[in-house]
C-alpha cells in the first residue's frame, strides 16, 4: 500500500515502449558516502533542463510501535511543515516561486520525497532537505502536530471511507498477518491510533530514523556531477550523523488456513477479493507473480479478463497485482459481479482458471506476450527524471532493497528468465486454496450475494 | 607576508563554508536555462493528411497520435455517448483481426493503442519501440480505416457502460461533477449531457459507421508524431500506412456560448452517511484564446491551482477541514467552466463553503508581490516540465492544432508568462472571480449539513437525491 501527501492531479502510469532483446537498459550513476553516512546516488541526463531530487528514508509504517499506527504517514506529512531555517508553509511557496513540484509518500518499508525542479534550482532542494534532515525539531511544536492530524484524519476519509470498495482495505492487513507483524496494520493508520499521537513521538521517531545514515539521496537530471556533488557536500555537511537503528525481525508471515469473510458497504454491484501471501521483493518466485498477475489479468486475452468478462460477461471487471515488500508481498485478485451475479459463481469460475494454470503449463506464445509488455514497462521508467516512477526514485528503490542502483537489467532479466512450467509451479506453490483470504464485499443488507464455500 | 595571509584567509574561508553552508537566507539562484525544444516539423501526406512531427532521440520510442476534431460535445442529442463509444469500438476488431487477435499483436509487440473521445476532440494513440513501428502503425491504420463494429461486440461494451453507470450511484465524485455540469449548461447545449440509459441503448451498428466514416476524414484529422524518428525516416511508413486515410472536410455544428451564472444558488445532494462532502463552485471561465490567458493562469494558480495556493492554505494546512482544494479553468474553443473544488470532512462542511467564499473575496483585493512571484514563477519556470516524455509533448503539440497556436508559442511561452505583471492578475480576479454569481454543488449527509450550509446565508439553497441527478436507476 502507498499513499501520498497530497492528491496525486491527472497521475497516469503508461506502459510505453518495448526493449529489444539485444539492448541493455544501463542508468549510469556516481555513488559516494559521506561522512555523516549520508548515501548519494548522481545520475545525469541532458535532456531537458530539469533536476529530479529524490529521497528516501529507510523507515516506514512497519516500524510502528503499537498504539501509534499511521504514525510513519502522519510524520511525512510534518517533514513539509518547516525546519529550523524554513519557516511554516514556506517550504512549499520557496519551490513553486523556483519553478517546482514537490510530494512525498510512505509505504510500510520506506518514506520518499521529491522535488522536480528547473536545474538552476538544484541548491534550492538541497537545503531544503538538508535543513529538515537536521533541524527539523527546531521549529516544531505541537500545533504542527495537530495540525497534520486533521489533515491525514481526511485523507483517511477522502482515500478509504468515502470511496466505493474502500473500507476492505483497511480490514486486510489485519487477516492476513500475524498481530506482532510489521505489515499487519495499515499504513494509513486507525483514527484512534492518529488521535493519540503526541509531540513527544514526533521528536522519538525523528531522532531514532531520520538521520543520514538511514537515508538516501539520489539527483537524476540536467546535472554536473562535480559541481552537483560538491554542492551536495556542502550542503549536509552539517547535519548530524544518527544512533543505529536496530534492525525490524518480524514472524514469519505464513498463511495457514482460508480465512472467509463478508463486509457490507455503500456498493451497488458485489465484489469478490482474494489474497494470498507471496515471496518478498526482489526474492526466488517475486517475478513469477507478477507475471501471473499479467497472465490472469492483463488485457482482453488474459485468462481471467477473457474468461469472465469477455466471454461469459458476468463480471463488470477483473484485476490481479502483486504489492511487493521487503518482508512479505500480497498477490490481490479482485472481480466485481455483474447484476444478478453471485460471488459464488465468480469464485467457481476463478478457481477453475487458477486450478488449470496449476496443471498445465501457460502456452509459450502467452507468456511471451506478458514478458514483452513487462519489457515495455522498464523503458517507460527512463523516459523522465522525476516524479514517484522517474529514474532518481527507481535509483533510491534499487538501491534500498537490493544494494545496486542500476539494477534495471537485473530487474528485467528477472523477468526474461522465467519459463512456463515455473509459471505452474509458482501458481501451485503461492496461490493455494487453503492459505488466503476470501472476501465478498456486498451491497448492504444483501450478504445472500457473498462467497459460499462450495 | 600580506599576500600569503589572504591566501591562507581565502582556504580558511572556503573551508567553513564547506562546514557551515549558510541557512540564513534560502540559496540566491542563478537564471534559469532556455527552453529551446527542437524544430516542430510541419507537412502533408500525399492524400493531404496533415503530420506535425517533433524529433526526439533520447529514448529508442515513437509516439503517434492520430487526432480527430470531433468529440462528446459533437454527439447528436440522444445519441450522448456516441463518441465515446465508437472509439473504444475501433479496436474490438478491424480488418481481418478479431478483437482478441488485434489486442494479442499490440501487446506482443510491446506497443501501446488506445482510442477514446474527450469534450472537442477523439484520439487513436500509438506508443511503440522504434524498432517495432512497421507493425505497429499496421495495426494502428488497420484500426483507424477498416473497423469491424461488429454487433457482437457493440453488445458487449453496451452492456458494460449500462453497468458502469449503475456504479456511479455510489461514486460522491462522478455525481458531484455530473450535477455542476448539468445545472450550470443551459440544457440546449452539449455541456451538460452525459450519456444515459436510453442513449447507451439506443446506438445501432449504423450510427457507430457513420460516426467513423463522417469524422475520419484528412480536413478533420491530424497525425501527431514524437521521438526516436526524422521526417525522411518515418515518411515512407506514413505513406505506405496512412495514404488511403480519406480524403475531404466537415464542418461541425458551431458550439453555442454558454450563459453566464447568474446569482447564487445551492445545490445539496442527500448522499446518506457520506464520511466526507464533496464541493465544486463555479462559473462561466473563459476561452483559450482569451488575450488575458497568462495573467488568469497565474491568477489561478494562486487562487488554487498549486500546493502553496490559498485554497489549498486555507482548508488543509490552515483549518484541516479537508485533504486538499483548489481550482482551475477549463479553457475551451469557447468559454469554458471555472471549477473551485474539494472534499472536505462532513461536520465542518458549512465553514468549509464559506473559507472558499472568503478566498474569493480576498482575491479581489490587491494582490502582494510575494504571491505574484510565485505563481508567475511556478507557471513560467516549470513550463519545460511539459516537455520531458513523448506523450507529453505529444498532448503539447495536439493543443497547437486545436487552439491554432502559433509554431513559436513554446519557445516563447516563458517570457510571455514572466511578463505578467500585478494589473493584469488583479484585473483577471475581479474579471472571473465573482463571488456573488456562482453556482454551489455539495454532495453529502444533508441531515449532518443542512443546518451549517443555511448558517452561512449564501443563497437559496435546493435539494436533490442522487437519481435527480444521476436519473433512474438502470434496471439490469
């Protein structure tokens, strides 16, 4: 689960392009440490003039304490609010006067922040970031606090519980995980949780995560390396080196038997949600999924697309991803029925496509034609610079979770390498019968429309 | 001795401000650079299909956009949606392709094609790997000149919009949106329409081929083209592909000029437990051939149209009333809507109408230099951020045709928006932000919001339910 500081406007994820099999996809970059353990990754690209600074924070909502959920979001939110040097709302008037466009967002492994800038404005970022890395607690208080409450309290509302379907993911987390498992809260956080958040928890988390040594700063763009890191070095110089940070040893996060629950909502048409616990990013059977997912439901020939909603037309729609995470990642399959339509009908159809996946193997064709729009995907991310899917962040995203930021051919190699009986495998392996949850979000008063075991 | 003293001065002095960068003040900036994008190459097929082509060889990718002048508001009465549909209808087979083999090919070439219709304007958009353009742009022209609309498959994506429109009796947005739009058109003009029940059922397979065969014409058609390509490169696959694109003109209906809001009227539509209100406020903006564009753009920008704009200030940093608010103008060929929005939570929904009616207010009164700055800034110095993907440019590129920009407009874009100046920003606000005359949607719990909206004393205020809105519900 992501979400964002502010409303994403008019954001649209393309597929663009394809690769040639022949061709590499390299991202060239400078990597230095500096004293204060700050990790900086340099990236140039002529282009346009243009600079995308980027920073994550290795620390998200799974670093919680317990009664303090929503706490990592809530303090991304303050990150925005002023420092020492940058007085109250003027973080946001400094950049668009220079031409910016700034935001953030927060998962349960990490935090990210950018500024998409003109490149003479690069100095302009960097003290920006710097001055909130080391003296951000200078200038709060506990109205600032308050303050983003409300704000993130809306978001909750605008995000989850103003919005068709919306509640079920906030019920999610807690059924497929384990109680002392960093991903079993959600990220958003409860409003009892977000009530209950002080200063003085403002002050702990900032002290024991945002600190350079937990950090990482990448700049793709319209740079020169020298003067970029010269001016880098300047810049966080004087900022602090942190404590260590122990280390998250969360449970092992196993599904051990089908849990089967039915939520009621303001929804006109049922849906039908199953989840299954995957392999964590980056690990053996990662790409398989996502693969999987693109096999049962990406595009009209995708077995789960054609099946229910070209063919028998008895669902209004049908999608399957894989949210992949440090620790555990979470294959979702979600069909809305059509009117008239029972979940029991969509799940007989479902797990007997999933069923068929298991015993035979995908036709060579069809995998090829999912490897070939995932090969697509990789050279769209190197079109821009900036923003939450440009080259500076997917830099910082290599870089946190597998230690090399130019892992792009890596990645894609991931991809390429899988055949089609390890699709049958995987399918056997993760999407097995006894260990998910199953749930039917229906029409309120209309539960006769849920999932039956058959 | 003096002249090694100053030396070692000098390295001391570089070497604390390497330690101790100076926070006092935020870093001066240098000029920003030029925008200087590379030549917009203009000429025409040999059937006289006009091409705007804009070379771009950073990445090994093509975009080509096919637009068409004709869009939802060109969309007979009765027949609302009819655009919109015979455009997601191009690629649900053509030529000898099916569906399914059509979607199988694009796909296993890594290419992208997508049709759809927007308010004036409709779209086939391609997005392929150099490499692969042959057999893309093949089964792009096979989709544009020889589309099945076969009745199995008008079928099928009827019954699928009939579904979708019974969706939106839950979606507080999409009945924000259709509500302001229908009570601020006059209902003898296009804007206000949407497709419904009767109009989804009543398409037949000769409607949808007259709709392709009126509009896919050279006089009503241009081909868009960004990236890794030159004219003489991409100009034998254009001939070989596009050439027997129809040849001739249309001349769609004139739009009518839209009645401006007159007093100010509230709408409250009863949405029953809603955690939240969602806002749109409004009136008649303007064109985008307003001579004024630059200066209502920037006067936008502060009023709402950017995180640090007072709108946004005010309702979520200020009150925490909401996650976010702000606004915009939609500049059309003719005078377009000025939209003020949020979603703000439902127990403050009465002191969150009247923040937005005190930022209007004050947007009339003198402007200071500091806000000026920013949003003159912020719309001036970002404006290369337009410029970074094909799509992008692309989109740039179809807003030159359809406006009749000139070929120089980008280039000169930056000087022309830094130029604004305090005059014509504040002449701009009282212009088109009058608080007296706006229409108000609130869509919400009216048992929890009634009572702080007629606090407030802004207007007469009337009540509908949703299916006022939305009209009965589709029976499926």
């Amino acid at each position: 689960m992501k979400i964002y500081r502010s409303v994403l406007v008019g954001a649209v994820l393309l597929l663009i392009g394809f690769v040639a099999s022949a061709q590499e996809i390299t991202v060239p970059y400078e990597q230095f440490t500096l004293p204060n353990g700050l990790n900086v990754i340099l990236h140039k690209d002529n282009t346009v003039p243009r600079i995308s600074v980027n920073m994550w924070y290795h620390v998200g909502s799974g670093s919680e304490k317990p009664g303090r959920t929503g706490f990592a979001h809530l303090f991304e939110h303050i990150l925005f609010e002023g420092s020492q040097h940058v007085p109250e709302g003027k973080f946001d008037q400094w950049l668009e006067a220079a031409g910016a466009d700034n935001n953030g967002s927060t998962t349960e492994d990490r935090t990210n922040y950018y500024e998409d800038l003109p490149s003479n404005a690069l100095d302009l970022a960097l003290f920006l970031e710097s001055d909130r890395m080391g003296f951000l607690l200078q200038s709060l208080n506990a109205g600032t606090v308050d303050g983003q409450r409300d704000v993130v309290k809306n978001e909750r509302r605008q995000s989850y519980e103003n919005r068709p379907y919306g509640k079920a993911s906030l019920e999610l987390p807690g059924l497929l995980y384990p109680k002392d498992h960093p991903y079993s809260w959600t990220v958003i956080g409860s409003m009892e949780d977000l009530s209950a958040a002080s200063y003085q928890d403002v002050v702990d988390f900032f002290s024991m995560y945002y600190a350079p040594g937990n950090a990482s700063l990448s700049i793709a763009g319209d740079i020169d390396l020298a003067a970029t890191r010269k001016a880098v070095e300047k810049w966080f110089s004087d900022v602090p080196a942190g404590k260590p940070i122990s280390k998250i040893n969360p449970p092992a996060a196993v599904l051990t038997e089908e849990k089967r629950v039915v939520m009621e909502d303001k929804v006109q048409l049922p849906r039908l949600m199953m989840v299954w616990l995957t392999p964590p990013s980056f690990q053996p059977g990662n790409a398989e999924m996502d693969l999987v997912s693109n096999l049962l439901t990406g595009g009209k020939n995708s077995r789960l697309y054609k099946k229910l909603v070209y063919e028998l037309q008895i669902a209004q729609n049908v999608f399957a991803y894989q949210d992949s995470k440090k620790f555990s990642s979470e294959f979702y399959l979600s069909a809305t029925a059509r009117p008239g339509v029972t979940l029991t009908q969509l799940e007989k159809v479902i797990q007997e496509e999933i069923d068929k996946l298991k015993t035979e193997n995908p036709q060579e064709r069809e995998l090829q034609r999912v490897k070939n729009q995932f090969e697509s995907g990789f050279i769209g991310q190197i079109e821009s610079a900036g923003g939450f899917s440009g080259k500076a962040n997917q830099l910082n995203q290599y870089y946190y979770y597998t230690g090399n930021p130019d892992y792009f051919n890596e990645d894609l190699q991931r991809y390429k390498a899988v055949s089609i009986s390890d699709i049958s495998a995987a399918v056997r392996l993760y999407l097995k019968d006894n260990a998910r949850v199953v749930m039917s979000i229906v029409p309120e008063g209309k539960t006769d429309l849920a999932a039956k075991k058959n | 001795m003096k002249k090694l003293i100053i030396f070692c001065l000098l390295l001391a002095s570089i070497a604390v401000t390497a330690q101790n960068p100076d926070r006092s003040t935020p870093p001066a900036l240098a000029k920003a650079k030029n925008l200087q994008l590379p030549a917009i190459q203009k000429f025409t097929l040999s059937n006289g299909l006009p091409v705007v082509l804009m070379e771009k060889h950073s990445v090994p990718l093509v975009q080509v956009n096919l637009l068409i002048q004709t869009g939802s508001f060109d969309d007979p009465a009765g027949k609302e949606g009819l655009s919109s549909i015979a455009m997601d209808l191009l690629d649900e087979g053509a030529g000898d392709y099916t569906a399914l083999q059509l979607a199988d090919e694009i796909e296993f070439l890594g290419a992208q094609i997508s049709s759809f219709s927007r308010s004036f304007t409709s779209e086939v958009d391609c997005s392929a790997p150099v490499s692969r353009l042959d057999g893309a742009l093949k089964l792009m022209s096979t989709i544009v000149l020889k589309p099945s609309f076969a009745d199995a498959e008008l079928e099928r994506l009827r019954k699928l919009r009939l579904n979708g429109l019974l969706q939106n009796y839950d979606e507080a947005n999409v009945i924000a949106q259709r509500a302001f739009n229908s009570l601020l058109f006059s209902s003898s003009t296009p804007y206000g329409k949407f497709a419904n029940e009767q109009s989804i059922r009543s398409y037949s397979k000769s409607d949808l081929e007259s709709f392709h065969t009126r509009n896919f014409v050279t006089g009503n058609s241009t081909l868009i083209i960004v990236g890794d390509v030159t004219k003489e490169s991409v100009t034998p696959l254009l001939e070989k592909y596009f050439s027997s694109y129809p040849a001739g003109a249309i001349t769609n209906a004139a739009k009518p000029v839209p009645q401006q809001v007159k007093g100010r009227t509230i709408y409250v539509v009863d949405k029953p437990g809603a955690a939240q209100s969602v806002i749109r406020i409004g009136r008649i903006g303007t064109s985008r051939g307003d001579a004024e564009f630059n200066n209502i753009v920037v006067m936008n920008t502060i009023l709402g149209g950017s995180f640090a704009s007072r709108l946004n200030t005010n309702l979520r940093e200020e009150h925490g009333y909401s996650y976010g608010a702000g606004s915009g103008f939609s500049f059309w060929t003719i005078p377009g809507p000025f939209t003020a929005s949020s979603s703000v939570q439902t127990d403050v929904t009465g002191p969150a109408l009247g923040e937005f009616f005190n930022e209007f207010k004050k947007m009339r009164s003198p402007l200071p230099e500091e806000d000026l700055n920013r949003g003159k800034n912020y719309d001036a110095l970002g404006y290369a951020g337009n410029f970074e993907t094909n799509s992008s440019i692309a989109a740039a590129l179809a807003d030159l045709v359809i406006y009749q920009l000139p070929d120089a407009y980008f280039n000169s874009y930056v000087e022309k928006a830094l130029a604004v100046n305090k005059k014509g920003v504040e002449a701009a606000a009282k212009k088109y932000i009058v608080p007296d005359n706006m229409l108000i949607v609130v869509v919400g719990d009216r048992a929890k919001i009634e009572e702080g909206i007629r606090k407030l004393k802004l207007g007469k205020i009337n009540f509908l339910s949703i299916e006022d809105v939305l009209g009965k519900k589709p029976q499926l």
